[in-house]
C-alpha cells in the first residue's frame, strides 16, 4: 500500500524544516508557499511545487499548515485559489499555525461544508526544535477537531 499524499502550505522557519521531515518520513508530498524560492528548493529535495493552495488540496489528502497569522490561515484556506477550491471530501487539515479559536472554528465549518476534517495542531520549540524533528504540539483549551 502506497503512503497517502501529503500537502504543505507555509514554508517558511517552521514549515520548511516541517515539510522535510514529512518528505524523510516517506509520505510524498505537494507543497507551496508565497515565495517561490522556497518551493524551488524543496522540490528540489523530491517535493512537487504547486502554484497555488488550491492546487496542494487537489493533489493530497492530508494538508499541512503552518502560517503566521490567522488572516493569513484565512486567505490560503477560504481565499481565491485557496485549500477550499480544490479539497476532496475526506482530506484533512492539519493546522500547525498558531491563531486563536475563533478562526479555527470558522475554517473548520467551511471546510466541514466540503467533507473535510480539521485539526487545530499549534506547535511549540521554535525553529531549532523543528530542524530536530522534536517541536511540540500545543492545543488551545477547545481544540477544534471535525
């Protein structure tokens, strides 16, 4: 049985050394990120690049995020060319960002109206810990999950 497709959305301190441990660990993966270099490089390291967020939800069945700001969560999941655009029912998103609980309960619902699950994942441990593969998960006092 083949591993299922993964996709990455937020390539940056965190998400980039994120997405390389998913790669290592054997799940192929799609990714995309604002900057292109980024994406350059990872795919480079035997991801695929996609041009947009929308594109990653139609390759995977498990999406990663990891973004800085909860607009930001908000604009590549429900925005033009965003996760919801291409989502399958049945994916699941996997939050690593860290925003507050009202935006997670407002992504989840409009990704629930799609089929698809949500998990608020917050991490922890800062980049170090991240290259290291040993960042912590955190979980806000009502963890989203659907």
């Amino acid at each position: 049985m083949s591993a299922a497709r993964a996709g990455f959305i937020g390539l940056g301190k965190m998400g980039r050394p994120m997405a390389l441990n998913i790669m290592k660990a054997g799940f192929p993966l799609v990714v995309a990120n604002r900057s292109q270099a980024v994406v350059a490089d990872v795919a480079a390291q035997g991801a695929t690049a996609a041009k947009t967020p929308a594109e990653v939800a139609s390759h995977a069945e498990l999406i990663c995020l990891c973004l800085p700001m909860p607009s930001h969560v908000e604009e590549v999941v429900l925005g033009p060319n965003g996760v919801l655009e291409g989502i399958q029912p049945g994916a699941i998103v996997v939050d690593f960002s860290t925003i507050g609980p009202s935006t997670c309960r407002h992504v989840a619902e409009k990704l629930a109206e799609k089929g698809a699950k949500y998990i608020d994942a917050p991490v922890s441990g800062g980049t170090t810990r991240s290259e290291e593969h040993t960042s912590e998960l955190q979980s806000h006092s009502d963890l989203v999950c659907r």
